[in-house]
C-alpha cells in the first residue's frame, strides 16, 4: 500500500466519502427522495474549487443531477463519462451498529448508508479530479464527469430522463465508466478483478387474474385468488436453464485458467470459485423470475374481483421477448400478463483500448492482478447511457481484504467500506485518467 499512499497523497478519498454518506440522500421511491440538491451542491463545490464548473439539471425540485466536463487537450476525440448517484436506499437506523448516516471510521472502515453503494465512487472521482487539477495535468479528451439522482429507484428523475430530455450533456461521448465492477475476488490466493460489461435487463410485470366477487361462504369455482396461485405455482416451478453470453463464457474461462479446473467443468462449480462474489457471479448465468408483491380483496370474508401477482424478471441479453412468452404460457389463458416497467438488457466488447488501460491501471498498483467480464445482474445507469450508444463499463476499482462480504454491503446492514480500498481505487483511477 506504500505506492497507493504515495499516488494518493492526503486521503481527501477518505474524507469525501465520510462527508457524502453525512449526507443523506434517501430514495424512498415513487418520486419521494431528499438531500440529492445538497449533496450535489456539495459536489459543485468541490468541483468549482479547482475551477471545473457544473450544471444542475433538476426534472422535479430537489431532484438534482450535477453534470460537469472537464475540457481535454484535443476535442476531437471521444468524450470519457466518469459516473455515480448521489441517492441511497434506505435505511433503519435500530438495525445498525452505528448510525447510518454518520460516516464514523471504525475497524478501518468508514461505515454508512451508500459506502459502496456507490459515494465511495462519487468520493473517488471528485478526489481523483481535484489532485489531478491541482497537478496541472490536462486530460487527452473531454471528460465528462455525472452524478446522477434516482438510481435508486428508476431513474425517471435521473439518468433515464437525461437521456431522454437533455441527451446533448453527453456530447462526444462514446464510454462510460460507472458501478458495478473493478473489484478483487481471491481465486485460490489469486486476485482477480470482475469488470462489469453487461446487466441483465429487468422486466417488472404484474399477473392478474379476474373472477366473482361472492360471500366467502358460497362455492366459488371464479375466485381470483386461487387462480393466481395456480399461475404462480407454475411460474416459480420453473426451471430456467443455465445459459452462457459472450461476457459469462470469458468469464468462467478466466476463473477456470485461475483455479486449475478442467475446461469442461460445470458453471456452476466454476462460479462458486468466485467465493463470498458468486452470489453476483451466478445469477448472471440464467435468467431469474421472483415474485415480490401480493394484492387481493379488502376483507377475509369476501372473495374478492381480482387478484394480482407483481413479478421482478432479471433476463440475459437477447432473452427478453422468450421469457416474456414463456410466461404468459405459465399463466395460463386465465391471467393477464401486464408489463408496467421494463430496462434492456447490455453486454459490451470485453476488449480495446479501455480495457487495456483499467488492466494496465490495476496492474501498476497490484502487479498479480487478472482481469475478467462479469454480466451484472442487477441494473445500472450504464443501461440509460447504453441507449444513446454509449458503451459501459462497471469499474470503480478496490482490492479487497480477505474475508470482507463485498455483496453483502449493497442496501445491506452496517454498510461500509475499507479505507485501503478507497485510496487504492483513486490510485488506480488517477492512473487510469492519466493514460487514457
């Protein structure tokens, strides 16, 4: 860690993400969120400081996305989108440890609501920036740094709607750089960095299903609800088969070379090597079907109209319209199937000159580093940029410590992270910028 001290010089990483989890930017969702404006402002501040000024574009009051560029020797090349939320999930406070707004460091770690998830990020982009300022360094092209409102929820007051109403703040770029990726998985005393180059798309659909409305004693062969129950049991029985992308068939090559395992072994198998991380890993190999809510009736001596089941759908790229067709055959002719929101799903190259870099940036400060792709199953803004053919990438870089349960800080009790981690992803992002 001497050289990571070195590069990083005072540790404003540290102190930045303690003062962003201070501010809580709690997404509740359906639109009701506070603290993004002054988390944002905060951000404006430090940014204008060194003489990079920022935008705010704000859909509703308060819900604020801060947009700045900073200017490259040579405008005529791509733009670089360096990019995180500002908003966090929520969090009850009689759960934690320590209270979860408070930023304390403890143990090595700086502990908070949005630790990982993601103002370590914000923190090391606005860090990064500042000490490469201060420096006198001017990057090759334009780089655009967003930090974004709403992710939490579905971007409809952030990323999503930039996209759709002021596409223009990302001119010029081609590259995006974001959550979720850049970490180390220890495979068999090995570090190897997952870069996050697809998610799955999200289809959230409700299954609905119609009957008569009785007294609950009468004979009821219409009841809504036990028809839904039907549709469910055979949606939740079904067996979604392993199915591999270009991104997870490198993948499980990489960690098969690294483990010393056949190159036939089985997915699965190959996945768990991943350790504590394979519970990002493996839901990338298939498609994924929960049911999440129930809504029925008013009162238990009525059977009720209707009934309705809500579905959360995670599929593989190029799977969206199968799974969909698959389950409406599951619900059955009596079901409604209704789509009432719904992400694409992406996959980018794992290859050219980016990835050269962030391969090149890790190895520099862990020289045993090894690199794979890995298909994020869960969402990020990177799938918004994705539709203005921005091609994304999850890196927000840290070498982990053994033994600390990476996936379980996402919306997870006594959110933290280490503070080595910290100072070795502004390290790695600093040389990163340098090069690229």
């Amino acid at each position: 860690m001497d050289r990571v001290r070195a590069a990083t010089g005072d540790e404003e990483v540290c102190r930045l993400t303690a003062e962003l989890i201070r501010h809580d930017t709690t997404n509740r969702g359906g639109g009701d969120a506070a603290g993004e404006r002054e988390a944002a402002e905060y951000v404006a501040a430090l940014l204008d400081e060194v003489g990079i000024g920022s935008v705010a574009h704000e859909r509703a009051p308060g819900r604020t996305n801060l947009i700045a560029r900073w200017p490259g020797n040579d405008p005529a090349l791509p733009a670089l989108i360096l990019h995180g939320h500002l908003d966090v999930v929520p969090a009850d406070a009689s759960e934690w440890s320590v209270p979860p707004f408070s930023g304390e460091i403890r143990d090595g770690m700086i502990w908070g609501r949005g630790a990982v998830d993601m103002k370590n990020m914000v923190a090391m982009m606005v860090a990064t920036v500042r000490s490469l300022v201060r420096a006198g360094f001017i990057p090759r092209q334009d780089i655009i740094l967003a930090f974004f409102a709403d992710e939490e929820d579905n971007s409809h007051y952030g990323a999503r709607w930039l996209v759709n109403s002021r596409p223009e703040v990302f001119r010029g770029a081609t590259v995006a750089i974001g959550e979720v990726g850049g970490f180390s998985v220890d495979v068999r005393g090995n570090p190897v960095f997952l870069i996050q180059t697809g998610e799955k798309g999200i289809l959230w659909i409700d299954v609905r299903c119609h009957g008569r409305a009785t007294h609950a004693s009468q004979l009821n062969p219409d009841n809504p609800v036990h028809e839904l129950a039907r549709s469910i049991t055979r949606i939740a029985a079904e067996p979604w088969p392993v199915t591999l992308t270009k991104t997870t068939s490198l993948l499980l090559d990489e960690l098969r070379a690294t483990a010393g395992l056949a190159h036939d072994a089985d997915p699965l198998t190959v996945a768990r090597e991943a350790g504590v991380c394979a519970q990002l890993v493996t839901p990338g190999l298939a498609n994924v079907v929960n049911g999440t809510l129930l809504q029925a009736g008013y009162k238990q001596n009525v059977v009720p109209s209707e009934a309705t089941a809500s579905l959360d759908i995670r599929f593989l790229p190029g799977q969206r319209d199968a799974v969909l067709r698959r389950i409406r055959e599951l619900a059955g002719p009596h079901a409604e199937v209704i789509v009432t929101d719904e992400v694409d799903a992406v996959e980018t190259v794992f290859g050219g000159r980016i990835v050269e870099i962030m391969r090149t940036s890790l190895k520099k400060y862990c020289r045993s580093a090894r690199i794979a792709p890995y298909l994020l199953p869960a969402g990020t803004d990177n799938a918004m940029l994705a539709e203005l053919g921005i091609s994304g990438y999850g890196f927000v870089p840290m070498l982990l410590p053994a033994g600390y349960d990476f996936p379980a800080m996402f919306h997870g009790i006594d959110e933290r992270v280490p503070l080595d981690a910290l100072l070795f992803g502004q390290a790695v992002l600093t040389e990163l910028i340098r090069t690229s």
